[in-house]
C-alpha cells in the first residue's frame, strides 16, 4: 500500500453525486496508536517521504522526514523512559513554534503519557492552577522569554514536578537540556502496549464562570482528524500545509499534526514571536505553501498589507476558522487569490463538526453544514430541533451514534461534563441558525467565552486579576465588537472609595499592565469603563449581557 493511502486501513468514505464527502466511518483495531500506525508506518516504508519544513525569524531551517520524526520521537520516549515517565503521567508542553514540540508529542503518544499544550503567554498564577489541576509531573518548556522563570516560580507553590526540561536553555540551572539529553538515547523503540480508548491528550479550555476546565481526548481523536485535514484543507501526499497557531492551542493539533500527517502530507512551520502579514506573506511566496489555514482576522491583515505584491500562485486551497467570517473579507481574498475561504466550525471538545468541505460550494460568512462524522443540531431550550431560519444552540445527538472525535470528559470534573453532556445531547454553547440549504450561521456564544483574534477567553480569569488591584470593587468582563479583531475585552469597573475620583487615563493604564503582568498579555482589556455599579440580577449576579447590548446599542 501506498502511504498516501494509508488513511483507508482504518476509515471508509463515501461521496455524493457531487464529490462531496457524506460517509465517514472509522474502523481501527483496538491498539490503533497514531505514533506507530501512523508516524513509524511510513518512516519504515518511505523513509525520505518529506513531513516537516521548519524555519525560524533568524533563518535558520530544517526538514525532516518520517523517518526523522520516527527516530527523533523514539530517543525522546526512550529518554523520558529512562527518566521515568509512566502510561498516565502528565507532561506539559510549553515549546512555541520548536519543532521538538512534535518529537515530544509523538513520543508521548508511544509511550502512552498524557501530553497538556500550553502557550508561553501564561504567567505564574496560570501554571499555578494547571499544575494543581492536572497533576502535572513533567514539563518541557522553551527558554525564550520568561516561561522558564514562570514555570520556577509556579513550582514554589507546587511540588509535584519530578522532572523539568528545556529547549534553548543555554545551560539553565536545574532543567534537563532536551536536545542533548536525548541524543543520548537509541532512536529504535519496542512497541508499548495500548489501547485506543486511553488517555492522550488533554487541552485547558477558558470558562465562563470558573477557572479553565480539562479536556480529555483519546487516542481516537487523532484518527477523526483525517477528516479535518483530508476534506477541509483537502491535503493529499503533495500538500506543504501551513496552519498559524502556536503549539500551545488546539487549533495547533487541527492543523499541524494529526490529519495532516495521516494524508502522507507535509506541514510548514513557522517559528515566530510577533505576527507580521508581510512576513507570513513571503513565507507562503517563497515556501511554495500549497494550503492555508488562519482565522479571519489575519485574512484582514493580508488585504490590508497588500497581498497583490506577493506571488501565492502555488497556495491552492484556503481555510478559515476561529471567528465569525465578514463576507467582505471572503470577496476580497477571492478577488485577489481566486480562492474561496473555506469555513469550519468545531471546539476544543471536537473535531471538524461543521464545515465547507471540498466539493461545497461556500456562502461567504457560513460555516458551512454538518459533517458525517457527527449528528449536528440546533435546538431550542428544552432540545427540540428548530426549523431552519431560527436560531438556537448548536448540539450534537449522540445517541446511536459514533462520538469518535468527541473528548471523553472534563478531567475530574464529572459535574462540569454532565451539564455539557447528557441525555445523548452535547451542548456545544454556540449558537446558529441554518438556512433552507443545510448550511450553518454563526450567531454567537450562549456564555460568555470572548472571542479575540482567533483566542478564546474566558472573563473569570481576567476578573480575578483585576480584582486583586486596590482600585477595582467589582468588575464584568465582557468583549465589545472591533473591526479588526472581531472583539477585544472590555472591563466595565466599579472603582473603590480611595479611587472614586481617580478613574483618568493614568488609572485605566494601570489596570492594563496590571492584567499584563499577572496572567497572558493577550488576554488585557482594551476598553476599560468605569461605572456607578454593575447590571445585576435580582438574585445579585452580575449580567453580563446587559453591558454586551448597550455596547452594541451604541455602536
């Protein structure tokens, strides 16, 4: 078998008169790994097959093969073996855009270990609570920046750490050197045992109205993401694929490993700090990149840098997620590229769940209609379907139904899944509406969740830091319309006696650095109003809706 077959040993297919993808059904055994099925299966076979081509700011570049990454992931677990990492542990990635990210993740698939991402914008109270909540015991962090000295500094509250490593870490006291530690270690590995049901997997989601939940994933979701990568970025053998994220976000896993490297594809990483339109352009010019993913805002960006003094005659497919799409932005790249933008909808809980799948014909701003592997719905409060035209939330029935491609749980945390999930109804907290056609439309969150440039952020958080400051009494976190970034957060700010009077520019500037400081920059209000006090129920909770509708009244 060809390895750009190597997807139909485990999933059957089907198409419409069309073309377009209306059967997907994933048969793999009960030891399906995506480390050894999948990575190993084509090293072994076509060894100089082409997987990655990784570059730096400073220009630095390296590709590898299967083959590379098949012996590279096998020193990595025999290292982590050897330093005893166990099926189960915990072990977080704090690594950027270095491409030892997916040496790490596929040796932890093999070794059957629990891989946490996360991004080097968090600060010392965020790793506080993610060591605690998921009992971390190993982490491999970059030594750019300061994640190093966050991560120290975590540790003083937590001690559950036995082992820490570090990628470009010039000697680091008290961390393991990750590249010279597993040049050590032999780069053939036996197989361990497993099973696909088991833990592999496992994000940090923003909440609404508590501190970031846990998401399980099993070995399965690596497998449903041939969907993602297959019939949404439609990558065959020949693909060079670029998706923007950082490791530390799923979207990361979307578009930079699982599926793509399941279709015998090769990825293109780019390993930067700051975002420049003008930089990714010449990037996607002189790479050759062939398909391309990002949310719209970056799209925006690409207009306005000019994209008609960039050769992209090689980029042949374009896809786009993470915000709600402006049917301005779809027209002007189209114009400029001749390419569609192709939309798709899922969560951190899923894979692609709506999407415009290759064969569709998009209407600029939907997210396109469900796809096979899920029975997506949109319902009204009490679960009942709704007719096309009204808007409800956005679920899928999952009685009878495969949940390949759906998390397991939020990890110790069974109430949290229960409301999520139960009466074979998963409440996705999205909302929608869908048209005469099939095809879905993005309304907005039934909660809170911000969304911002492609980040989701959860107020709770922010809150609390805000709260910390002498000047803040109460505070509702909220995110207000932008024409750049589709929303930024506003903070609407009861201030304290000792400030009532103090709330100038000075002050607003304050909180700002004060957010900045304690957890991820991005995550810093942009607007901050001061008020006489907060809309509030009558049982005294404060109504974040409220505050979004005046925004929006006075827009």
């Amino acid at each position: 078998m060809e390895m750009k077959d190597l997807h139909k040993k485990f999933v059957t297919e089907d198409y419409d008169s069309n073309g377009v993808l209306n059967k997907f059904e994933v048969n793999v055994p009960d030891n399906f790994n995506f480390g050894y099925d999948i990575i190993d299966e084509i090293g072994k076979n076509e060894p100089n097959r082409r997987a990655m081509v990784w570059v730096n700011e400073e220009g630095e570049e390296h590709i590898f093969t299967y083959s590379d990454l098949m012996k590279k992931s096998n020193q990595v677990a025999n290292m982590l073996i050897a330093h005893g990492v166990k099926k189960g542990d915990k072990v977080m990635s704090i690594l950027k855009r270095h491409y030892q990210f997916w040496f790490l993740t596929i040796a932890l698939c093999k070794i059957g270990a629990v891989l946490i991402p996360a991004t080097n914008q968090l600060m010392k109270k965020d790793y506080v609570y993610r060591f605690k909540a998921a009992e971390v015991k190993y982490v491999v962090a970059t030594g750019d920046g300061e994640t190093a000295e966050h991560v120290e500094q975590a540790m003083a509250e937590y001690d559950g750490i036995k082992e820490k490593y570090i990628v470009r870490g010039n000697g680091r006291r008290g961390w393991v050197d990750f590249n010279d530690e597993m040049a050590k270690y032999p780069d053939t590995l036996e197989r361990i045992p497993n099973n696909v049901n088991d833990d592999m997997l496992m994000y940090f989601t923003s909440g609404t109205t508590g501190y970031p939940k846990m998401v399980m994933h099993s070995n399965y979701y690596a497998i449903a993401h041939l969907l993602t990568a297959k019939h949404w970025h439609h990558l065959n053998d020949k693909s060079l694929h670029l998706t923007i994220s950082e490791t530390g976000w799923g979207k990361c896993m979307w578009g930079k490993m699982y599926g793509q490297f399941i279709c015998a594809a090769s990825i293109f990483v780019y390993d930067f700090d700051r975002f420049h339109s003008n930089d990714i352009l010449k990037k996607i010019q002189d790479y050759k990149v062939t398909s391309f993913c990002a949310p719209p805002t970056m799209f925006r960006m690409f207009i306005k840098e000019g994209i008609e003094n960039y050769d992209l005659s090689n980029l042949k497919y374009s896809t786009i997620a993470g915000e709600a799409l402006n049917p301005e932005v779809y027209n002007r790249w189209l114009e400029y590229t001749g390419l569609k933008l192709m939309e798709g909808f899922g969560q951190t809980e899923t894979v692609l769940a709506v999407a415009n799948l290759y064969g569709m014909e998009p209407k600029p701003g939907s997210m396109g209609k469900p796809t096979p592997l899920f029975n997506v719905d949109v319902v009204d409060e009490d679960g009942n379907s709704l007719p096309a035209g009204e808007t409800g939330e956005i679920v899928i029935r999952t009685k009878n139904q495969s949940q390949i491609g759906m998390f397991k749980e939020y990890y110790k945390n069974s109430e949290a899944t229960n409301n999520a999930w139960h009466d074979d109804i998963y409440h996705t907290g999205d909302t929608a509406w869908r048209d005469e056609d099939g095809y879905f439309w993005y309304v907005g969150r039934t909660d809170d969740v911000i969304k911002s440039s492609g980040y989701r952020i959860g107020p709770f958080e922010i809150e609390s830091v805000l709260m910390e400051h002498p000047a803040v009494l109460e505070v509702a976190v909220t995110g207000a319309k932008d024409p750049v970034r589709g929303q930024v957060v506003k903070a609407t700010i009861v201030l304290t006696k000792d400030y009532k009077d103090k709330g100038d520019e000075a002050l607003v500037n304050e909180l700002q650095n004060h957010v900045k400081n304690q957890t991820a920059p991005y995550k810093y209000p942009r607007i901050i109003e001061f008020v006489d006090e907060l809309p509030k129920t009558i049982s005294g909770k404060i109504r974040r809706v409220a505050i979004r509708d005046k925004d929006n009244s006075q827009a």
